[in-house]
C-alpha cells in the first residue's frame, strides 16, 4: 500500500492553504496515478469475473450489479484529474505544458499539455483488433460472442465513426486557436519591448532594465490568459471524448477499453521514466569520466 494521501484530500488541503504551485501539482499527480493504478486492478479483475461468469451465462447480472458503478467510479476519477488541473493551471498554466511529472517519452507526445483526444479511437480499434485475433476460429465461424472488444457491432462503429469526426474536427478548431496565439509572441508589442530591453543592456543600465519587468508582465498576462483558455478547452475536448466512446461501449466493453487506456498510460509513463533516469546516468558518468572520475 502507498502511504501518499488520496489526491482528494490532497487537492483539498493545497487549495486550503494557497499552495497550487507546480510542485504541488506534481503530489496531487502521483497520489491520482497511485489511485489509478488501483483501478485498474478492480478493472482487471471485473474482467476475470466477465470471462468466468460468461461461461456460465451470467455476464449480464454482472454488468448491472457491478459493471456500471465501476465504470463511473473509474470516469469520475478522471474528470477530478482535470478538475483539479484547471484549478492548478489558473495560477501557473505554463507547467501544465510542460509538466514536470511527466518524461521525455510522454512530453514527446502531449497535445496541449495532455493525451491527443482522437487518440482515444486508435485505442480502441487497436484493442478490438487484439482481441479478435485471440479469438478462436471455431467461435467465429459459430459467431459465438464473448461480449468485448471484438463484437462490436455496425452500429456501435457507426456511432464511434461520427464521434471521430466530431472529435477531429474540434482537435483541429484547438490547435488553431493555439497557433494563433503562439504567433502573438511575435506581435508588434513584443517586438518593441524586446528591443527596448536589448537596447538597455547594450547600454548597461541594469536598474532601467529591471523597471521593464512590470511591462514585461503585462504583455505576457494576456497570453497566459489564453493558454489557459487553449488549455481548458483541450481538456473538456478529452473528457468529452472518454465519456462518448465509454455511451457508445455495452459496460463490458467498457471495462475492456478503460483497462487498455489505464495500462498505456501507466506503462508509457513508467517506461519514461526509466528511460530518462538511464539518461540521467549516462549524463553524470560523462560528467566524471571528463574530471577523470570513472565509475568501478
């Protein structure tokens, strides 16, 4: 068992004390992904009741009684991750794209500061692929079903074929909006300011430099305003698309998906960070092998 709080109890304590710094953020996120992780075993092993249970034709029973209440549990715990970064991005937005809790594997891949939304359908056909392939080929010449991933039926892919394009077509109205607020860095105002404070350093007059900082702030203000903003609607855009491909699943295919999407997330996450901690140790053993320290 972790001995870190939940990340409940530690959002509600940091927001108490006006601690909503990065470090903070980078606490509450290991407490949710210690949580997380517990979800996935309750996950996985709802999925050895499904495949028990299907054998013995009680896999209905099953996804009123407990499927369903798994699922919100599971659901809800991502909408209190984006809850409480919104709170977080309010008072430092820029952390949030580029997140100290994350690796260089996974910022590799972010899409304003989180997973691309339209990822979501790649991760399910990939996992409904898998899961046909496991199937024997006596059940699909019998059209025996199984009830996950691999019995989607027309109508199911009709309706996740529409969210898609609902989906891709929001992606692309966000990135622009981002587009055009990273060119505002080069707007006419940032330009002159940039080159007053160059002209004062040539000039060396250190304490009329340090009067720009003011003008500085507020000619960033804005622009953070809008990332925050940017950053926001992204975020809706990703809870958005969990919870319509989670309407459009029966509550078994539900478990099937929330486990595939629970397993990149903590694999990619915790491959990352090996990857990076090799670096790291390269890095200082170059370091000590320049100052003629070698390690034994």
């Amino acid at each position: 068992m972790s001995d870190l709080p939940s990340s409940i109890s530690y959002m509600t304590q940091a927001t108490r004390n006006g601690n909503q710094e990065r470090e903070s953020f980078h606490k509450f996120f290991e407490c949710w992904i210690v949580e997380q992780n517990h979800h996935l075993h309750e996950l996985v092993s709802a999925s050895k009741d499904i495949e028990d249970r299907h054998q013995h034709g009680g896999a209905a029973e099953l996804d009123g009684r407990v499927l369903r209440p798994l699922l919100e549990r599971v659901v809800q715990h991502y909408e209190h991750y984006y809850r409480a970064k919104s709170r977080w991005a309010k008072n430092d937005v820029l952390s949030m794209f580029n997140p100290s809790w994350r690796s260089s594997l996974e910022d590799a891949f972010l899409w304003i500061g989180g997973w691309r939304p339209s990822m979501a359908f790649h991760l399910l056909y990939s996992k409904s692929g898998l899961q046909l392939e496991a199937r024997g080929l006596d059940d699909l010449i019998l059209g025996l079903t199984n009830g996950d991933l691999s019995d989607l039926s027309t109508g199911q892919l009709g309706r996740v074929d529409e969210l898609q394009k609902v989906t891709l077509r929001e992606e692309k109205e966000i990135t622009e909006k981002l587009a055009k607020l990273q060119e505002t860095v080069a707007d006419s105002s940032m330009v002159e300011l940039s080159h007053a404070v160059s002209e004062l350093i040539q000039e060396e007059a250190g304490g009329r430099v340090a009067e720009q900082e003011g003008r500085v702030e507020a000619a960033l203000a804005p622009k953070e305003e809008g990332l925050v903003g940017v950053l926001e609607k992204a975020d809706e855009l990703r809870m958005k698309t969990l919870k319509g491909v989670i309407d459009i699943l029966s509550p078994t295919q539900g478990v099937y998906f929330l486990i595939a999407a629970a397993e990149l997330h903590l694999r990619v996450h915790e491959w990352g960070k090996k990857r990076d901690a090799r670096h790291h140790q390269l890095d200082d053993g170059g370091v000590n092998g320049s100052n003629g320290h070698h390690r034994q």
